[in-house]
C-alpha cells in the first residue's frame, strides 16, 4: 500500500521518466537471445519484445573510452579518456574525466532528478602503488583507490555502490566503494554480478518511496574476464559448448537470418578468422569449459535484470521507465592468462592466501576464484557474430554493441522491431537531456563545458526514425575508422599503411574492401576523419 501511495505522488508531481542505463561488459553482439544466441536471455529478450533492437548502435571499442561517452555526452578524447586511466600527458588522454565535461548525472541532479550508480567506474585515473601487489591481494589496505573528486558521487550521483577499477575478482572484488567508503571485506557466498543486481533492487524501493524520477547507471562487470561464474550456474552450459566453434557460430548466424537482424543483407556472415577446427583442437575440454562460465555470468547478469525489472513492476514504476541496455565494447579476444599477475588490477593470490592461476597451458579448468582465465580469439569471433574482429579494434566486432531500448509508456513505433537508425552511446546523454526536460550547462562548477556532441534518440522512439549524425569518428591506440552517415566506413589498424572501405549497407560484416573501386571517396573520408581527430583531441595523426 505504501509503495502504491508513493508511486501515486510521483505521477501528481512528475510525470517525467525513471531512467536506467544499464552497461554489459565485454559482451559479444550475438551473446543475447534476442540478438542470435544461445544463451539464455529470457528477461532481455522480453525487454526487445517491448522494446526496440538497434543493430547500428556503436560504442568505443573498450572499456574506459566508452564509460567516458557515455557518461559525458562526448567522445572520449573530448572526456579525457581516449586510452586508459593512465595520464598520458595529453588533453585527449589524461586517464580522468575533463572537468570540461559534465556526467549525466550533474546535469540530470541538477534538474530534480535522483541519480544512483551500482558496478563498475573506470573513468578516474588509477595511479600504480608500490605495495599493489599486496594491495591487489588484500594484504594491504588503503582507503582510495583513485583521486576522490574523481569519484561517482563526485561526479553528481547521489550514491554509489560497486568498484572503482575495470578487472575485479567476482566473488572478492578489489576496490569495492560504497559512496567514498573502501569496504574493506565482503559476506562469504558473495558474487558480484548478483550483489550490483540486489543493491539495484533496494535502490529501486527506496526511490518508489520519494515523489522524484530517478536516474539509475547500472554498470556490471559480466560477462569481462576472469572467467569467475557460480558453480550451478555454469552446470547449465555444461555441454552445450562441446559441439565447438563452427557449429555455434554457424547457429547464431542462422538464428540471425531468420530474425532478420540486418534488413536488405542476404549473406552477411563474415569469413571465420581461424582456419583450424574444433575436431583437432587438443583441448575440447578446456575451451568448452570457458564459453561455458563466460554464457554462466551472462546468464546471471539477466537473472538480475529480471530482478530490476520485477522491483519496477511490484511498485508500479515500469510503463513509464526507460530501460536502455547495451554493452561497452565487443566480446574480448584478451589472453589475461598471459599478462603478468601481481600487476595492475589482476591479483596472484586470494584473500585467505590460496595461490591464483594464469592458465597459460589450459592446466586448470576456468570458473573458480583461483584462476584468472578468458574465452580468447576464437570464442571472441563466435560471441562477435556475424562480425570479424573484437575488443579494442574500430572493425565492426569491436564497436558495433546490441542495444535494446524499452519503455512502454513511451515508445510507440517499430515496437518489437529492428531499428537500422544508427546511434552511438554519446547519444545517452542527449537522450536524457530530452526526457528530463534538463539544460545542457555551457559553464559548471566554474569550467567551461565542451559542447555536447551526442543526439537525443527519443525521435526513434516517438516517430520511428530521427535526423542522425552527419558522422562518426573512432580511435583507440591508433586503431582508426570513420563512418559517414550514407553507411560508407574507413579503418584503419594500427599496424596497416593503407584506409579499407567497406559500404555497411549491404555489407553489413565488412566482407568487401572497396578502396581501390573508389579511392576518390576514401581520400575525401580520410581528409573529413582528420579533420573530426584535430576537433575532438585525438592524437597520435593517422598521417
């Protein structure tokens, strides 16, 4: 009855929507149910049944650059995270948001609306210690794990709760915040995907008290590596991986066809980058095991989706919230178990002094606490369907995310559809902009504000299509690729000497470089591409 008479003040006096952003990290375009895959997705699924697909949404191609978007409305660079969160010593790559940025939820607290963040930061500089060997492993303890003001809720949420750094242990994670608060210890049983999903539950019924809309960014670690997943969880995907690489990608993409995923492409299923088969492959066992756990924490992660959506609906708030769910970059062709532990944010041992594995030899199955593994190149191609590439590259595998889009009270065209109107997750912004009513500052906090680049997508919802960007702009460690809004793309990688053309309209997986048939075109795109790269901060020259 309370919650029903709180939910009746909320409609009296603000009739504006509830919005949750909620970010995958790491997540394959063709992982989800809904987008081709075999993982089972039923609460997103339900959520693209009501909502709408987008299958030209881009991201940054990695974790950091795309977190800085997002949040702030820009590219990256412009937010000063065109890399990592370590100072480089240029403008576009400072390793912390710009103070000449502003985050959604400055400029949404700023117009009433309450604004909470549960999981994972990774937009403040993260300076290395002497001690962070010990500091990783939970020898050590320090109260900060970057600059303060650099925090979320320095950054114009109410409240925080989740971590700081980008690769964290799922069921020990390393700088886990409440607010500005190190939590110094977790419960036994704990997992970090299903305690962001609880705490944004509790968060949810504690806003359906008040009579204002709220702004909730939920940000999961799942499904990035460590390959860390519950035991009944991974029991589900046993064997459904033991069939090997072909055959799940070759079901995805058929799965794809049938849904229709890219009107007016026939044949969009781009070569296999790896000519070896499951059949020779010495260690079935271990490569099984892998996708398993990594389709066991995207599983978890819409159980607790699930759980949002039913605290939504039990106080009466879900018509009239828009649910935005996307992931940050393509699944991740990394092979931590190369990188040295010890370092950075990877541990070498747990809490209670249990050795960690880096199973370069597969001598150890993935899922438990004690061993840091990943899918690799070949899963990443399978989760990246029908894409080539993955994490960090500016090909469609790296940047191209799944988007879903649901809000009942509000989108009313192509409802359960496929939109091919293209976006980009500096749209997010722009987009809450437009719902809250809100003013995009030109000064805040006594900084003059970088001009929003981002367009509100709320037009898609309300009339099916909008006037897009007359472009789109990437770089990532010299990984370069710009797309013009006719859907003619250039990239170039950091070891090529020469732009491709692809024409993402009827080649949606980039299967034909046309540079040479047109030349004239990708000299005008080039000159266009570093024209955008002097505007918004990025460097080194493509030249």
């Amino acid at each position: 009855m309370a919650s029903s008479y709180a939910t009746a003040r909320q409609k009296e006096n603000d009739h504006r929507p509830n919005i949750i952003i909620i970010l995958a990290d790491d997540l394959g375009y063709s992982d989800l149910g809904c987008y081709g895959g075999e993982i089972q997705t039923p609460n997103l699924d339900k959520l693209a049944e009501s909502g709408v697909r987008f299958n030209h949404f881009y991201n940054t191609s990695r974790s950091c650059p795309t977190r800085a978007s997002l949040m702030t409305g820009l590219y990256q660079h412009q937010a000063g995270i065109g890399r990592m969160t370590f100072d480089n010593n240029l403008p576009g790559y400072r390793g912390t948001l710009s103070r000449n940025a502003v985050t959604i939820a400055e400029v949404l607290k700023q117009s009433g609306y309450a604004t909470s963040m549960v999981g994972k930061w990774h937009i403040a500089e993260t300076p290395l210690r002497k001690d962070q060997r010990d500091w990783l492993n939970h020898q050590v303890f320090h109260d900060t794990f970057s600059d303060l003001s650099n925090y979320p809720v320095n950054r114009g949420f109410d409240k925080h709760y989740g971590v700081i750094y980008g690769v964290v242990d799922y069921f020990d994670p390393f700088s886990l915040v409440e607010g500005e608060v190190a939590v110094d210890s977790v419960p036994k049983g704990y997992y970090m995907t299903q305690a962001l999903s609880d705490r944004a539950v509790e968060d949810i019924n504690q806003y359906a008290k008040g009579n204002r809309p709220f702004m909730m960014y939920l940000a999961y670690t799942a499904p990035h590596w460590p390959l860390m997943a519950l035991p009944e969880d991974i029991d589900k995907y046993k064997d459904v991986y033991q069939v090997g690489w072909e055959k799940i990608r070759n079901d995805r993409y058929e799965r794809q066809k049938k849904m229709n995923l890219f009107p007016g492409n026939s044949d969009f299923l781009s070569d296999r980058q790896f000519k070896d088969s499951w059949e020779s492959n010495p260690n079935k066992e271990w490569d099984a095991r892998a996708m398993a756990v990594h389709a066991a924490m995207v599983d978890r992660m819409d159980r607790g989706i699930g759980q949002v959506i039913a605290a939504l609906k039990k106080n009466g708030m879900l018509d009239n919230t828009l649910i935005l769910f996307m992931s940050d970059n393509g699944a991740s062709n990394e092979m931590c178990e190369d990188y040295s532990p010890g370092e950075n944010d990877r541990p070498d041992m747990t809490r209670d002094g249990r050795p960690i594995v880096y199973p370069r030899n597969k001598e150890v199955l993935p899922g438990p606490e004690t061993t840091y593994a990943s899918i690799g190149a070949r899963w990443a191609n399978v989760a990246n369907t029908p894409f080539r590439f993955w994490k960090a590259k500016s090909y469609e595998g790296g940047i191209c995310t799944p988007m879903i889009a649901y809000w009942p009270k509000g989108i009313k065209k192509n409802v359960g559809g496929i939109t091919q109107a293209y976006g980009h997750v500096m749209d997010i912004m722009a987009t809450c902009i437009d719902l809250a009513g809100a003013t995009y500052p030109k000064t805040y906090k006594g900084h003059t504000i970088i001009p929003m680049e981002g367009k509100s997508l709320v037009p898609i919802f309300t009339k099916g299509k909008r006037e897009g960007h007359d472009y789109y702009g990437f770089e990532h460690f010299n990984e370069r690729a710009f797309i013009s809004n006719d859907g003619w793309k250039i990239v170039r990688t950091t070891n090529g000497d020469k732009w491709e053309l692809y024409n993402l309209t009827n080649d949606r997986s980039e299967k034909n470089n046309l540079s040479e048939t047109y030349p004239d075109r990708v000299k005008s795109m080039v000159v266009q591409y570093e024209a955008w790269a002097k505007r918004c901060l990025v460097e080194p020259s493509p030249k």
